[in-house]
C-alpha cells in the first residue's frame, strides 16, 4: 500500500514535465503574432511590440523559452500575462471558483444519480426503471448550451427561482449552472449504476447473502452496492478531473467567472505560462482525483490489494 | 461553424421565449423616450453591460468595456455632443495655436483628483510622456507619434536612452505646450481621445495597482477594486468639478456573452446594454419597446484588396468586385436594417460626411461587374479572407453567393484567428478580398482617411503605398494643416474622392449601436462613440432602485 502510493507520487513528476512542455509548444505552435492582436484593429508602434517581444523571450526558440520558464517556475514564478497580471494571481482568483461550481456538480449528480439508479437498478422494469431510463437519455442527447440556456430562460428569468446569471447571489447563483453542469454526468452516473447492480444481484454471494437469512436491505446495502458503486466511482473521478478544468459553455451561458472561460480567452491570446498553468494544475488535480479513487477501490471491494 | 449554429439555436430559443413573455402581458409602465437633456440629479444605482475590460488605464485602454468604465472615471480635454458630435472644451480652458503645429492647452482651474491632489498640466504630460515610452509597451503609444520626440522614444532599434518628448513642455500649473512634428488642424479633437487622459502623481511607480483601482478626475470614482470578469463599482465624487451626475453609484456589470447580458435585461436584473445580440436584434423593438434604442457608430466596414498581389493589382478588378456586392441585400437580410450600406469612407457621424461619393462603383451592378472582370482576365477563382471569431461567416458566405452569381466564379474561404488574420495582413499575404473594420478614435473626417489609406498610414495593409497612395496623402496632409473647417473638409472630400477612384477597399457598411435598457432607468443616451453617457442616466425610484 505504501509502495503504491509512493509510486503513483513520483509518476506525477514526469507527468508534470511533459504536459508543461507538451502544452507550451503547442501553443508556441498557434499561428499569428499574439503581441499583434492585443492591439486589435488598431496600430502597434514597432518599438512597443519589440519591447513586448523582449519581455516575454518570444524571439526565443522554444527550448530556450521552455527553459526560462521553467528556471522561473523553480522560483515560485508562473509568470504573467501580456496584460501585466501574474498568472498565479489569476489561478488563485479563477480556481476558487470553478472548485466551487465543480463541487456542486458534482455532489448534485453523485447523490441524484446514485439515488435513481439505486431505484431503477432494483426495480428493473418497473415504472421508476422506465421513467429513470427514458428521462436520461433525453437529458444526454439535448446538447449542454440548449439545456442551459432553457433553464436559465424557465428557471431564472421566467419563473424566478434561480439568479440568471453572475456569482454575486453566492451559493445560491452556482445551483443552476451546476445543475446544468452535473445533469450530463447523472444520467450516466444512474445509468451505470442501474447495469452494475443488475449484474451484482444475480451474483452467487448475493444469493447465498439472501440464503442465510439476511435482510434485503443488509443484503443490498452492505454485498451488492459496495461493489456495484466501483464503476461509477471510477466515472466519478474522471468527472471531477474534467468538472475542475472549468466548463467554458456553461461558464459562458450562466456568466460564471471560472477557469474554464479563462482558459479559453488564454489560448485564443496565445498566452503560453497562462495556459501551462491553468492546464497542469488541471492535470495534477486530474491524477490526484485517480490516484484517490484507486485507493478507494480497496476499501469498496476487499478482494482489491495494492502492491 | 459550430458557433453559427449554436447562434441559430439560441435564436430560435430567444425567440420563443420572447413570443411566450411578450404574451404574458404588458405591464404598461412606459416612462417616455430619451429626452437628450442632462435630466435631473435622482440619485440611485444602476447596472450596465461591460466586457471584461482589457486594461484600466489611459495608457493602454482602446476597446470598448474598458473605455466605458474611464468614461465615468475620466473627463476628456474636449468632449464631443451625443447627436452632432460637435467638439466643446470640456476639463481644458482653451487650446491654441498659431500655426496649427505648436499648440498651448490650458486646463480649467479647481479641478481635483480623487485622491484630492489638484489636478495640473504636469499631469498630462507625465501621462502622455509614460504612454509613448516604448520601454512602457503601451497600446495606445502611436497616439502621440505626431508629437515631436517621439521617435526618441520609439528608437528603430535598441531601447530609448530619453524618456521625455522634447515636444511637451510644461508653461505653468494649468498650462502646457505641445509641439507637433507638422501642422495638424484636427489635434484639438483628438485629445478628446481616451488615450489624453491625464495620470495623478506617482502612477509611473505602480501603473499595475493603477490598473486595478484607476484613480481619475471624473463624476465617479472607483468604489473599491475592479473584480476581474465579475464588475467595477463607482460611485459619485463628492467634490466633481462639474454639473453633478444623476445616479449616485454604477455598477459595471461584467458579461461573458451578450445573449446573457440580454436574458438578464429582460428579467430585470440589469438596466442598461449597450450591445444587443443579433439574433435578437428582430425581437428587442416589441420587447422593449420605447426603451430600444439605436444610434449610428462610428465603425466602417470595408473589403480591402491585396494589391501588392496579382491579379489585384488591376482596378477593374477590384470595381467589379465592389459591384457585385449588394450592400443592401446584405446589411437587410443578414442585419436586419442595424447596418446602412456605405458608399463613403467618411462615416455619417462625422462632419464633411456625404451621402455617395463612390458612386457607381458602390452600386450593385452584377451585368457591369461582369463585363469588367471577363475584360480584365479575372481569375476563376476567388478567396476570401476574414477572421473567424467576429460572427463574420454569415455576410462572407452571402458575399460569396454574389460573386459567383454576378461574375461566374468560383469562390474559398480563408478563415483564421484574429492574430494570424492581422499578422498575414501585416505581412502582405493575403490572396484575396478580406474583410476590414475601422472605428473612429475622434469624429473627424482625418480619422478615417488617414490611418487607413495614406502612404504612412499606419496600417499599411492594401500594399497601396506602392500603387499610387501619393495623390490621396498629399491631400491629406494638405487638409491637416489648413486652418478653416470647412476649407479642410472641403480637401478631404478631394482625398476620399480620391481614394475611392483607386478602390484599395471598398466601403460596405456603416455600424449602429443597438442599446436597450430596463424599467428602472431613464434619460439613456448613447452617444457616437457609442458609450452610454452615463452622467445623464436617471435612475427611477431614486435610491430605492
């Protein structure tokens, strides 16, 4: 177990050097000139856009301008925008946020997609199986911007219930757009969970389970949803990973400031250590989540052992 | 391709909503059309649309959301009338010269920085010395490229070793020269210009504090720190120097996407956007009826032609090209009237603009255009350039239905992202028509010519510098330094006239600004540059609101 963790720690340093790298040459790659387009339409005066060259080494080859940043990186630096502005101030301003809208996504499809594919799974073909099973594939087969945008239409401006946009109604201006978020990833959540018991339940120790005399609920609470929750919890790891890298339709739509719109607008401007930060924060959080969700597996399944 | 259809879907979506709250009934509560008064001080807050502004400081600031937010922040030197777009001194006492090249600008007395420093003419010329420092990477910089000096601090090569422009001097407290590289008539307009703001004492020392909580000489003052992405809050100044605003604070409300910013209007939480989404451009009259407002802008569309690229190097070509256009069909059916067809460069909201100098060139013709480009040896095919995040597809692709039917060719599509668009262009690759906009930065006729088609314009794109630009910048040049209005107008008509018979872009529309504000608010005006005057709002209810 110990050996384990360890390893699955140092994968992450190797890991971090190659999305840094993999990252920033991509973005060295995008076409045009970056300093051009900060002026929009309008001209730049040659001296300034030298001056900007200089200052952020974009004359550099991309070996060089890797290794300035990662010398800078070593210090603390993650370096800054064309607008001037730090990009660790960004992250520390964006992520708060995002962690936020993920979590209630993320508790919003967990609990809700367990709970109905709980009652769908042991109730196979009952009305609550059909309801469960026709309301998610509508729910995924509607693309994310058109649930969005009708929820924000009925739920917010309409009806009222909920603020149409922005974050400054707190806790209560995140529970529409994480809905929103989550509904993708419930029904998937509901809809695995539901095959997974169904597969468990006819298992052999169920049947002795139910043999020896224990309750239904003492038979599915404690030997068929432990593991048939093993599926759902690797989806569930993966979601958050992608829950935290922000979610640029909804962030947009519901005018949640989040990383995700940031990191959009910081690839666009080609600003490289804005995205290299943005995206390996989002790939340690990612590993991290995994890494979380393999020990867990030996606590859900005992017959799981770590090496 | 993804974006226009996602645009389409939410238009549909916007649409019915509209049809089903536009049912729900009328609520009666009309409170009049703009008057174009300042209106009466009601004290209270309101709610406008921004985009994330790119920067808060004269220096730097040349978008929109940004310039908005200084708007309230900031007095200009000149400020120009909402309808006429007439100059007035409004922060300066009086700017003079003799020559049109030297010029004094004398500021008004008592007027305070928020801070409660007094405002001096020291100020400005720290201010515009700090932006046209190259050291300082400024974006506004080339403003002062006509101010003698500035060359020293825009070396061609290596870093400036001054750091001053020998073309400023400071005559006392309230006053200071200028000195310009050639006469300029226009100059007193173009300080009324963002970029002329002046900056408090010891701003070069911090200019990214500045940037966050920007310290100014206007009706309101930062209320706290900008929130990135989130809002700017201001409030009233206490000891403001002017006619006291309306509204007792503003919130500069932070938008991702218009379409929200819409939603958000019409649900009542925002009172004022200056920016109505297209797709719900044909809806917003009955939504909101008395309280929709459009108001021609500034901007100027233009196709711009490769000439330093064969084959169009070759008029004809090019007026067959702006003869297959049909501007009207387009700016009716694409933009639903909020666009007028441009047959001159000099926009209609400036003074000396007139109402088809291009003449048949810029009529839809598409038996003439034809006859011209099968005469000329006009290639089968077309490329068309433009870049991709501007909702540009939708006019590109009915420009390229025009082409093909009137002159029988084929047609391609180059789209790019901004950066790489500007950047081609810069570097004279493009093969084909693209797609070009322009702006004013103050309303005079010279704003237009100037900059886009000189021989030193400053952007040089057409490759026209090398195809016969000398006539149309002689002009020019002569116009700017001719004292009387009218005179100068009367040489830059002669410059477009000119321009417009060598066709390096052809005109195809002007821009209107679509507004649109909520119950709470009243006495919205937009102005030219299509700012909301934000002084003038009358916040009903008063500060209750």
């Amino acid at each position: 177990m110990g050996r384990f963790f360890i390893r699955r720690t140092l994968e992450i340093i190797p890991v971090f050097f190659g999305a840094t790298f993999l990252i920033f040459a991509m973005v060295f790659a995008l076409p045009g000139d970056p300093i051009r387009a900060l002026a929009g339409e309008k001209p730049l005066s040659p001296a300034v856009q030298r001056q900007f060259r200089e200052e952020y080494n974009l004359d550099d080859p991309l070996p060089v301008q890797y290794g300035k940043y990662i010398a800078g990186f070593a210090q603390g630096d993650f370096g800054q925008t064309f607008r001037g502005e730090q990009v660790v101030d960004i992250m520390k301003e964006k992520f708060p946020i995002t962690a936020r809208l993920a979590l209630f996504a993320f508790l919003f499809e967990a609990t809700l997609g367990i709970i109905a594919g709980l009652l769908a799974g042991l109730r196979r073909g009952s009305f609550v199986d059909n309801l469960v099973l026709v309301s998610t594939i509508t729910v995924v087969s509607v693309p994310i911007f058109v649930l969005g945008f009708l929820a924000q239409l009925i739920l917010g401006a309409e009806l009222g219930w909920f603020p149409v946009a922005g974050i400054q109604d707190g806790t209560m201006s995140y529970l529409l757009p994480a809905m929103v978020l989550g509904s993708l990833s419930l029904c998937y959540v509901a809809r695995l969970l539901r095959t997974s018991l169904g597969e468990n339940l006819r298992a052999d120790y169920v049947r002795t389970a139910t043999a020896k005399g224990l309750s239904r609920m003492r038979v599915v609470g404690r030997h068929t949803l432990r593991n048939s929750l093993i599926p759902v919890i690797t989806f569930l790891a993966v979601d958050l990973g992608y829950l935290m890298g922000g979610a640029i339709v909804t962030e947009s739509i519901f005018n949640v400031p989040g990383i995700g719109r940031e990191v959009f607008l910081a690839i666009r401007g080609q600003e490289g250590p804005l995205v290299v930060g943005i995206v390996t924060a989002g790939v340690l959080i990612f590993m991290f989540a995994n890494l979380v969700v393999d020990l867990l597996y030996a606590v859900l399944d005992p017959r799981i052992r770590y090496e | 391709m993804r974006r226009t259809k996602r645009l389409s879907l939410m238009c549909l979506l916007l649409v019915l909503a509209l049809v089903a709250a536009a049912c729900g009934g009328d609520d009666g509560g009309d409170t009049g059309g703009d008057t174009g008064d300042t209106g009466e001080v009601t004290g209270g807050e309101f709610s406008i649309q921004i985009c994330e502004p790119q920067f808060l400081q004269p220096g730097n600031t040349q978008e929109t959301c940004g310039s908005q937010v200084l708007q309230g922040i900031f007095d200009p030197l000149v400020e120009f009338d909402p309808d006429t777009a007439e100059p007035s001194n409004d922060v300066a006492e009086s700017i003079e010269s003799e020559d049109l090249q030297t010029w004094t600008i004398t500021i008004k007395e008592g007027i305070t920085w928020h801070n409660g420093d007094p405002l001096t003419a020291q100020n400005y010329v720290d201010s515009w010395n700090w932006t046209a420092d190259s050291t300082n990477k400024a974006l506004n910089s080339y403003f002062f490229a006509n101010i003698e000096g500035y060359d020293d601090l825009n070396p061609e090569k290596g870093k400036p070793t001054v750091h001053e422009m020998s073309g400023l001097k400071v005559i006392d407290d309230t006053s200071f020269e200028v000195t310009l590289t050639e006469p300029f008539s226009q100059f007193p307009l173009t300080v009324g210009y963002g970029a002329f703001y002046p900056v408090p004492e010891g701003y070069a020392d911090d200019p990214d504090a500045f940037n966050e909580a920007p310290v100014g000489i206007g009706p309101y003052m930062m209320d706290g720190k900008w929130k990135h992405d989130q809002f700017v809050k201001v409030v009233k100044y206490p000891d403001y120097w002017g006619d006291e605003p309306n509204a007792d604070a503003i919130e500069f409300r932070i938008y991702a996407d218009v379409n929200t910013a819409y939603t958000d209007l019409l649900a009542g939480n925002l009172d004022i956007t200056d920016t109505i989404p297209t797709e719900s451009l044909a809806a917003a009259p009955q939504e909101l009826g008395e309280r929709f407002i459009q108001v021609p802008s500034s901007y100027f569309g233009y196709i711009g032609f490769p000439m330093y690229q064969e084959p169009w190097d070759k008029l004809e070509l090019r007026q067959a090209v702006s003869m297959a256009l049909d501007r009207e069909a387009i700016t009716t059916a694409i933009y639903q009237g909020t666009y007028q067809p441009a047959k001159s460069i000099i926009a209609p909201v400036v003074p000396g603009f007139r109402e088809d100098p291009c003449g048949e060139f810029c009529e839809h013709n598409p038996e003439e255009a034809k006859r011209l480009w099968d005469e000329n040896g006009g290639p089968d095919e077309i490329i068309l350039w433009f870049n991709n995040d501007g909702g540009h597809e939708e006019w590109m692709e009915a420009f390229s239905n025009q082409l093909r039917e009137a002159l029988g060719v084929t047609t391609k599509f180059e789209s790019l992202a901004f950066e790489e668009y500007l950047t081609l262009q810069d570097e004279h690759k493009l093969t084909g028509p693209y797609r070009g906009a322009w702006v004013f930065d103050y309303p005079s006729p010279q704003n237009y010519l100037e900059p886009i088609f000189s021989c030193d314009g400053s952007s040089q794109e057409f490759g026209y510098e090398d195809h016969g630009c000398e006539e149309a910048s002689d002009l020019i040049e002569e116009a700017n330094a001719t004292e009387d209005l009218d005179a100068a107008i009367e040489l830059y008509h002669q410059a477009e006239d000119a321009i417009l018979a060598d066709l390096p872009g052809t005109p195809t529309w002007f821009g209107v600004t679509n507004a649109g504000y909520g119950e709470n608010v009243d006495n919205v005006i937009v102005d030219v540059f299509s700012f909301v005057r934000l002084e003038d709002v009358q916040v009903l209810g008063g500060g209750d609101a």
